[in-house]
C-alpha cells in the first residue's frame, strides 16, 4: 500500500474526489464539511464518470503503476464489459497526471 505524504498533491486530490463521489446528498453533510467539500456537488453522469477515471489514474500514479501496467489491468480484469472508453479516460488523466 503505497503511503504518499499529506502534502502531495496527488493525494490530496484522491481525497477530493472520494470525498465528492461519496457525499451524494445532506445525510453526508457534517462529514463532507468536515473533509471540505460540499455535498451533492457532483451533478452528472458524466462528471462522475470523469472523477472516477481520474481516481483511478491517481491511484495507479501512487501505486508506481507505468501506462502499459494500467491498460493490462484493464484488459484482464474488466473482462465482460466495454471497458476501453473508461480506459481512454483514465489513460488521459494517467498521462496528464505524469506531466505535473
């Protein structure tokens, strides 16, 4: 498990966007304050979508995860389903992410 340092930026984005995933409504309201977003903030399917992809590209940037690692783990375990739209997606945050 990798333990990346309060202060990195990545991880402080993990944060972020667990935190907005998971605060869907007023019942999270004390705890999404408490983290320092707002509930209810994530409006669309497509802004889900977008964040989770990104979530992934973070996680797989903090595991120490190359590009072609990322797409093998997406080729043998996403079996059943059309998974290579969320991988552009997250392949696209992957490559961003690598440029900071």
């Amino acid at each position: 498990m990798p333990i990346a340092e309060r202060m990195d930026q990545r991880r402080q984005r993990v944060v972020e966007i667990a935190a907005r995933l998971a605060a869907i409504d007023d019942r999270f309201a004390k705890w999404a304050a408490n983290v320092g977003v707002e509930t209810g903030s994530v409006k669309t399917d497509s802004e889900r979508a977008d964040l989770m992809a990104e979530l992934d590209a973070l996680v797989a940037h903090l595991y120490g995860l190359s590009r072609d690692q990322v797409d093998h783990i997406f080729a043998t375990f996403h079996r059943g389903w059309d998974y290579k739209p969320r991988l552009a997606a997250v392949l696209a945050h992957f490559d961003r992410i690598g440029k900071k």
